[in-house]
C-alpha cells in the first residue's frame, strides 16, 4: 500500500483502517491529553489474526475490533498494562476465545501466558517478536512483525515506546528514563533495521531511525535544562525546577511534566552528578553535584 494511503491520521474512531494488507488499526474513543487522537489497536495477519493493544474496556470499541477480526482472533498481545492498553483484554478473550499474552500479569490485566524479550509468536503469514523496551514502564514490550506482503518489510508496534507527535511521559517508579533511553537506542539499532513504527497513540511513522533520533535528542535537551536550572539554584525541589525546565510548556501541563522532571532527576543521581536525600521521593530536595 503506498504512503499517502497508511499514514492518514487515526481520526475515524471506531472505524477499521486497513494500514497495510495484513495490518489494520481500530482507533479507541478515548482522546484525551495523555492519549492524543486515542488508543490504537491493531489487528496483525491474515487468516489468523493477534490482536496488539486491545485498549480499554470499553464495549463498542471492542465490539469493532472483534468484527474487524471475522472469526480470525487468536491471540491478544498487549505492551504494557496501562488503563488504556490492556483492560480490553479479558471482554475480547471472553468473546473470541483468544489468549492473552503479556510480560506480566499486573494492574488488572491477566495473562494466560507471559512471555519476554526474544519470545515468538508465529503462525503462517503472521511472525510477531516480543521487544522488551522498560522505561515508561517495567513491563513494556514492544512487538515486531516482518511481513513478507507489499509495504514496510519490518514494523514495530510500539506501544507507549514511541507515539507520533508528542513525547511519552515517565512516570517513577515505574518508570525509569535511563532504561527508556537505553529502550530507544536499542530499537533504534535493531537489524535489519525498522521499516516502520506502529504507536500507541497516532499515525503510523514511515522514518523510524529520525523518529527515534528526535527522540533521543528532545530528552537530552530536556536533560540539559535540568542540569542548567538544577546548577543556577544549588538545590531545589521538582515543583520549584519545573517552571524553568518546562518554561516552553503551557503552565497546565506542569503536574504532568513534573513526573518526567522527576525521572531525568533520578537519572542523573544514578549517574553520580546530583544528590537528594530520597531520589525516590517526588517531594525532596536535589543538590548539584556529587555527594
């Protein structure tokens, strides 16, 4: 299928889009500012279909998703088990007899089978890989599907991983930026390389090495700024760091910037140069440099 006709934006919630011959994407009604146009779930292969990210419980969604699916669902695979990802899960495998496979069972989402980092899941035409991407959440994976119809040779779902058109909250203590940039460079430079990314939240990214690369870049800009604002005060808390590290952030969206601030904090501790009496408390005290 060519390009103009997969990356149309996901704004026909509720309504199948077929991305690619063996890939279709059901769009959640769930907008929202975490989840941008809503939760993408896909619909992977041919006469049998894995379902990736069921999305939330929600009945007419679901229902959509299981038409789409004719029969044909076997398994539902989630990467991760946020309240917009995976509480689908149990409905739609009441409904089409699916299994659920999943890094771990957590946050309401029961898996029949949990599965890791190289695990495979294939059947003929569908050849889907469990990437494990910790960072936004210690339980994330990532799933590669290479394909052997027209289009993209090699894509990556990505879940919460990467999202088209705007970045990806890391929350502590689950999330863990040193992981989640580790995550990034370690999809970044998988072999052969990607041919295209399936986000969570958005349209699908036809360039994953510049979209993983802006990636990189934007956290280690943030990061600088935190470096900057932490050094110009000597020590500060997250809620006094983040008007200066999120000054080019509408003021509404600092509650939820201040998680990542949090996170790039905890980092650079990890790396030996700031300190806090309890980095794993979102109330204390950051000191520039080493202890």
């Amino acid at each position: 299928m060519s390009g103009p006709a997969w990356t149309v934006p996901p704004d026909r919630r509720g309504r199948p889009v077929a991305l690619l011959d063996d890939v279709v994407r059901v769009t959640a009604p769930n907008p929202g500012v975490m989840t941008g146009p809503g939760t993408n779930t896909y619909l992977v292969g041919r006469d049998l279909v894995a379902v990736v990210d069921p999305g939330p419980d929600e009945p007419r969604h679901l229902d959509a998703v299981a038409t789409a699916g004719a029969g044909r669902i076997r398994w539902i695979v989630v990467t991760h088990t946020h309240p917009d990802h995976a509480p689908g899960a149990a409905r739609l495998a009441t409904w089409t007899g699916a299994e659920r496979l999943g890094f771990a069972s957590r946050g309401g989402f029961t898996a029949d089978r949990t599965v890791g980092d190289g695990f495979e899941l294939t059947s003929p035409g569908l050849s889907l890989r469990a990437v494990h991407t910790p960072g936004h959440a210690g339980d994330h994976l990532c799933w590669l599907l290479d394909r052997d119809g027209d289009g993209p040779a090699r894509v990556l779902f990505s879940g919460d991983h990467i999202m088209e058109g705007s970045t990806v909250v890391i929350a502590p203590p689950d999330g863990d930026m040193a992981a989640y940039l580790a995550s990034l460079r370690r999809v970044r430079d998988l072999a052969p390389p990607l041919d295209a990314i399936a986000p969570g939240h958005g349209s699908l990214l036809a360039d994953p090495t510049t979209a993983v690369d802006a990636y990189l870049a934007h956290r280690l800009a943030r990061e600088e700024k935190v470096v900057t604002a932490l050094r110009a005060a000597g020590s500060a808390t997250v809620d006094e760091l983040v008007p200066a590290v999120y000054d080019d952030v509408d003021a509404d969206r600092h509650p939820i910037a201040r998680r990542s601030l949090w996170a790039h904090l905890r980092r650079l501790a990890g790396d030996g140069r700031i300190t806090a009496a309890d980095p794993d408390d979102v109330a204390t005290t950051w000191r520039w440099g080493p202890g």
